[in-house]
C-alpha cells in the first residue's frame, strides 16, 4: 500500500506539473509514454524474475531503486522527468509481477478475496496518493511531491524487512526462453488469449483516459490541480466498498464474472460521466460520479487478476502476468498517443465517449464469452498430479510449498517415487493432504526399495502394505482402498491408482528375442542396470516379473468391475503404454519401466487420461486419441537444465 500511494503521488503530480510547464497536450502523452514503454521492453525479463527470485526481496529492491531514480525529479527539467518517467517504469514492470504471482501462493484457493483485500489496499493508496500529489504538486511544488514520494518508498521497505513463507524460487535457465514458456501457456489456453485481448482493449482506452482526464477537468469543468487529485482520489471510496465486499461476503464470486460485469459497468459508468457536463458542471456532482465508477474499477481488476491466477499453470504465473502487464502497456501507449494526436481535430467529448465504448466492448466479450468459459472452471474443482519428487534429495525439499490448491476442493494425484525413507514418504504426503481435499497415492520404485539408511527392514509385498496403512492413518488414499470418481466432467471418471512394476519386457530390438540374462547383460555392456536390482525386492514372490504378475491380474479384476458408462484415469509411477520411453537416452532402460501386458489399457479401460511418472521427462503424449501426462519433478540436477525450472504440479481435470 505504501508503495502505490507513492506511485500515485508521481502518477497525478507529473501529468499536472508537464501541462502547466508546457500548456501542451501532446507532451503530456509523451511522458506517460515515457512512463509506461519500459514495461513492453523488460517484460521478459520481469516475468522470468518473478517465478525465480524471492519475490519479498525483489519487491523490497525495487522499491528501493525506485526511491533512488526519483531524486533526480528536484531539477523539475523536462528531459530529466522523462528519464525519470523510463526508470520508474521499468522498476514498476517488476513490482507487479512478483506481487501478483504471491497471492496464488500466500492465498491457495482464495484468490479472489486476497485480490478484493489488495484493492482495499490499493483504494487507500490512491486517495490518499492522488490527492497527496495534486496539492502537494499545487501548494509547494514538485519537489515536496518527491519528498513524499521518497519517504512512503522507505515505509514500503520497511513493511518488506520481515521474512514470510514462501516457495523457494525457479533456479536459472535462459531468460528468453523461459518467457517463451510463459506465451507458449498462453496461446494454449483460450481463456488466456481472451482476457489478455479484453486487456489491450481496457488499455487503450486507459491510456486514452490519462491524457484526456486532465483536459476533461480543466475544461469542461473548469477546475484545476488540486481538483483533478481530489477526483482521481474519490475514486478510491467506491472502490474500498468493493473490496471489502469481495474480501469479506462476496469472497466466493466467480472471477470471469467479476471481470465481465465489472467492465461493463465501468463502461456504463464512464459514458454518463463524459457526457454529464451537457447537463451540469457541478463539482459535487462529478465527485459522486467518481466515486461510483471506483466499485466496478475494483471488481473488474480483482476478476482479472484471479481469473489469470487461476488458469495460469503454477510455475509460470509471472511469466504469463508480466506478459499481461506488457500488453497493457503497449496498449496505454497506444491510446495517449491517439488521444494527444486526435483530441484536436475529433474534440474532447468524441473520444472519452470512444474511451467508454472499448471498455463496453471488452465487457461484452467477457459476458457473452469469458464468463461460458470459464463457469466450469469457477463452479469445480481442479485435479492436479505430480511425481517424482524425490524430496530426500537437496533442494527438492522447499519445492512442497508450491504444491497447493488453487482451492481446497482440489484433488492431488501423488504417481509415486516421494522419497526411499517411509517416514519421509507419509510426513509428505500428510502435508498435501491438509491443503488438498483428496490425495490419492501409489508406489514408485524407490518408496519399494529397502536401504540401509532407512532404518526399516521391510521387504517387498510387507513394505508395500505397511506404506498402504500409514497412508490411511493420514487419510491418504491407496491401490488398495475403494476408488473415487470424478464427477466434475463429460461422464463420470473413475480415478483407478494401479501398482503394477514391470517385467523387463520391454526390450531393445537386440534383445528382442533374448532371454532375460542376456537382456540384463546388455544393458550393463551400455552401462545401463537400475539401482531396482539391489534394493527392491519382491518378497515372498521368487522375482519381480511374479510380483507383477500378481499385480496385474488383481488390477484388472477391479478395473473389469468399473461402471461401463465411466471413463477413467489411469494413474500408475510405471507408464502403461511403451511410446513415452522413446527419448531415453539409454533405450536399454526401458526394461524397468513398464509391461507388454498394459499396452491397451488406455482403450480397453476408456481412459480419459493417463498419468504416471517415473521417466524423469514430463510431458504430455497422446496415443490412440488419449492424453499421456508424464507428472514427474526429477532430481535438482534434471530441472535446473530446463527452461522452466522445476514444475512439481501439473493440472489434469
């Protein structure tokens, strides 16, 4: 809040300060220009920082910086308040990324509250910023509007020292790339390329709406400095009754409504202010029109933001809001430059009246379209699954706080292989299980191994079943235990975890027709033997192929017991289906990696999808028509090579 208070200071005291050096309306376009241009050219960069650096720290460095940079302002020279402008922009690129993406992780599943509290915050710091500006700017000059603004900076840091959870950051990979991640997540999902469209439309016309308020102001209604930061203040009084409300009883309103309805009623809302001056010029008038227009200001702000939040995949959401932010300021620039350009040839009332008419076109399209979308997705729960993550290992660890809910009707699928120790397997899973309505589990490999460091000398099908009951004491489901169905989608999906292990028949085409002494011999000729040969151990069966002999025949007798008219998802640590194995890098690894036997069970049991892990290569495959997730995170040495970093949760319903 200290920090946008600041900012609004400089964002109504600058404006007023170029229109009185400079009489000009062009020139004031240019310095918001100045002012919002940096944020198209660093967006990449921000992003990126967002999703990897610790986001307290970042936020509280750019504050500082911010402070810095604004000294200059004291000179009061145009060219100096456009450098300044550039800088401040470029700082605040950052700022709102990182801030944004926080929420989904300090707020799981209340996205829209938390961003109905921010307005709250955000209200206060514009009544209070903006008038600051305008009558510190009007009674003792710009240098006292710097003065403030430096010291609400300081307070910000202030507020920023003490440490608070939080997940530890993406590790480095190639900073175009990863931003190349973050639109790539964005042209895949319709919802996204919708609203960021809504976005350039509302941005234009907010562009529009900085240059011309001021003209607005001191025209039509005849009034000056002090008066032009008392309304863009008021505003904030409607808006703190709107963020109240959605931090408090609307907490649970759908976010694509939000921003629909919002949109529109700030459209409506604009119209009637730009053409009431026909009317009236009363002040007082125009100071409860303000004030009005700042509740669907709030709603439609807090429903963009938790609208993105929420269909942003996890590991890049500030990447995916930078990009937002950098669309929403190349769309500013473009409407103060069409503003500064057109207001003398088309006048002052035409284009605040086309202002108010982008806005009510981009809420058209989020009623009429956004609001369809997305009504399945705000009325159920969400499905997410991960593997593989392998938390023993340093630096897998603190990546368990990135594993939430974006609410707590969400379910987790677990595919296996979260540690070799039980009780790190069981104080993990418990975890999940209090921020997720339903966990579901199966083994891996390495939950199956009996180490000498674990301390626990159970073997085989015992140690399997002493894990399937501390799982149940956490309420964490099993194999073992009845299956759940999923009934937020086309036909009711049966969530079937399978343990099943492998029985080295998937072969290279040298060892084809080999025998399995001879198939072992050459994957150890290229180098190849699973660590599974020392440690995992299949008593009381003679070998591994009988435990998943037994495995397979009890899997099918109850996936055969499935409702015919229920799809499934498949969920197993093993895939079940060979195609995923193709970019091994040692083809010979394959023998420990599935069974001939579950080549057709995505056919013959209706699989929706088909989660497993183990493979350490996440990626979604389709064969036959069905969808293939590959939920792994991998050891730190694999994901800090990729370019999105590690990603221990994947959506699937």
């Amino acid at each position: 809040m200290c920090a946008e208070t600041a900012e609004w200071m400089l964002q109504v005291a600058l404006p007023l300060h170029i229109f009185a050096l400079t009489g000009s309306p062009a020139a004031t376009a240019a310095t918001m220009v100045a002012g919002v241009l940096p944020a198209v050219v660093l967006s990449p960069v921000a992003g990126v920082l967002a999703d990897r650096r610790n986001r307290r720290a970042l936020l509280a460095a750019v504050c500082a910086g911010q402070a810095v940079v604004a000294v200059p302002l004291l000179s009061s020279s145009l060219p100096v308040i456009y450098l300044v402008m550039a800088l401040q922009s470029g700082l605040a690129a950052v700022f709102e990324p990182a801030r944004s993406a926080l929420v989904p992780v300090l707020a799981p599943g209340q996205t829209t509250a938390a961003n109905g509290a921010l307005g709250v915050g955000t209200c206060v710091a514009r009544l209070g910023g903006s008038a600051l500006g305008g009558v510190l700017l009007g009674f003792a000059g710009l240098g006292a509007v710097v003065v403030a603004y430096t010291a609400a900076l300081v307070a910000a840091i202030g507020f920023l020292a003490p440490r608070f959870a939080e997940p530890r950051p993406t590790r480095r990979a190639p900073a175009v790339r990863a931003w190349l991640d973050g639109l790539a997540d964005i042209r895949r999902d319709h919802r996204l390329r919708l609203v960021i469209f809504m976005t350039a439309l509302m941005s234009v016309g907010q562009g529009m709406f900085v240059v011309l308020f001021v003209l607005f102001v001191s025209g039509p209604l005849g009034q000056g400095e002090a008066e032009t930061g008392l309304l863009r203040g008021v505003q904030a009084i409607g808006g703190l009754v709107a963020g109240l409300a959605l931090a408090t009883v609307a907490r649970n309103a759908a976010p694509a409504r939000l921003l629909g309805w919002g949109t529109v009623a700030f459209g409506l809302t604009a119209a009637v202010i730009w053409n009431a001056p026909a009317l009236t010029s009363a002040f007082g008038v125009y100071i409860g029109l303000f004030i009005a227009v700042g509740v669907p200001v709030v709603m439609l702000n807090a429903g963009l933001l938790s609208v993105v939040q929420t269909v942003s995949p996890p590991g890049s959401t500030g990447r995916v809001l930078s990009t937002g932010f950098a669309v929403q300021a190349l769309a500013q620039v473009a409407g103060m430059l069409g503003a500064g350009a057109l207001v003398g040839p088309l006048g002052l009332t035409s284009l605040l009246n086309f202002q108010a008419a982008l806005n009510l076109v981009a809420g058209a399209l989020g009623v009429a379209v956004l609001v369809r979308r997305m009504t399945t997705v705000d009325q159920c729960p969400t499905s997410y699954a991960t593997s593989d993550l392998h938390v023993t290992h340093n630096g897998n660890a603190p990546l368990i706080d990135e594993v939430r809910p974006d609410s707590p009707e969400d379910w987790l699928l677990v595919a296996g292989d979260v540690a070799e120790k039980i009780d790190a397997v069981t104080t993990t899973l418990a975890t999940l299980k209090q921020r997720f309505a339903e966990v579901v589990w199966v083994p891996g490999n390495h939950e199956l191994w009996t180490v000498p460091r674990d301390g626990d000398e159970l073997r085989g099908e015992a140690r399997y079943r002493h894990l399937v009951e501390r799982c149940r004491e956490i309420g964490v489901r099993t194999p073992e235990d009845d299956y759940l169905v999923w009934s937020h989608a086309d036909r009711p999906l049966t969530i079937a975890p399978l343990f099943l292990l492998y029985d080295y028949s998937w072969r290279t085409p040298q060892a084809e027709d080999a025998s399995l002494a001879e198939a072992l011999d050459q994957a150890r000729e290229a180098g190849v033997v699973c660590t599974d040969e020392f440690y995992l151990h299949p008593d009381p069966f003679p070998t591994r192929q009988d435990w998943c002999a037994d495995r397979l025949k009890h899997s099918e007798q109850r996936l055969d017991a499935i409702p015919a008219d229920h799809g499934t998802v498949l969920m197993s640590h093993w895939p079940l289906h060979r195609h995923p194995t193709a970019p091994l890098r040692w083809p010979e690894f394959a023998l420990w990696c599935g069974t001939t036997r579950t080549e057709d069970w995505h056919l013959r049991y209706r699989a929706e999808v088909a989660v497993f892990g183990h493979l350490h290569i996440p990626r979604t495959t389709w064969a036959d028509g069905v969808r293939f997730e590959e939920v792994s995170l991998g050891y730190p040495r694999e994901w800090r090579k990729r370019a999105r970093g590690p990603v221990p949760l994947r959506r699937i319903l």
